[in-house]
C-alpha cells in the first residue's frame, strides 16, 4: 500500500495564494503520474491537473494561467501553486499517484482550500 498525505490547505482571500503539496511513500516516484483533483460540496470530484513521469502537464480550463503543478522526485513530491484565487476554488483538493508500473492508483485523504473574504 502506497501512503499519499497533502499539505497545505487553509483559508485564503480572493486573490490570494496557496500552496498545496503531495507526497508518495513509494521508492519508486518517478514512475507514478500524479494528479490534484477538487470536489466541492454537491459537486462531483473534478481534475484540476496533472503532472505525468518526465513532467509533461495538463491543466483544467477554469485554472490554466493560475495554477501550477510541478514535481520533485528527489523528495517524492508534487506541488500546486494556485494564484489569484476565486471563491469557486473552494473545495477539498486531493491528490492521487498512479504507477505507471502497475496502473494501480493511490489517493490521499484531502485537504481544504476555502477561499472567502
């Protein structure tokens, strides 16, 4: 079983910025694609990017140009900078590594990102 925790949630004004970060208990990172998705209440879960093995990205239209992902596989992680922040980013953001060895996926337990005034 693969371990995925986030960090870096919390309250944040219109406008502002975060940072949230994922990291993967595995030996093997570089292998994994990893993806932030966001579910915001009575909403279904919704990818908001992603970041494949040798850094290749994609972006949901309502974020690109604001956010960032990126990863570090020395340190088994993937970042999503988020700027210029909207009230309708708010929403738990969880992440999710998938091998791709085994295609098998592991998801984190999720973070909350409230953007409000």
């Amino acid at each position: 079983q693969v371990q995925v925790v986030e960090f870096g949630g919390g309250l944040v004004q219109p406008g502002g910025s975060l940072r949230l970060s994922c990291v993967v208990a595995t030996n093997m990172f570089s292998d994994y694609t990893v993806k932030w998705y966001r579910q915001a209440p009575g909403n279904q879960r919704e990818l908001v990017a992603s970041i494949a093995r040798g850094g290749s990205t994609v972006y949901a239209n309502s974020v690109k140009g604001r956010f960032s992902i990126s990863r570090e596989d020395w340190k088994n992680a993937v970042h999503l900078q988020m700027a210029s922040l909207k009230p309708e980013d708010t929403a738990v953001y969880y992440c999710n590594a998938q091998s791709t060895v085994t295609e098998i996926d592991y998801w984190g337990q999720g973070t909350q990102v409230s953007v409000s005034s």
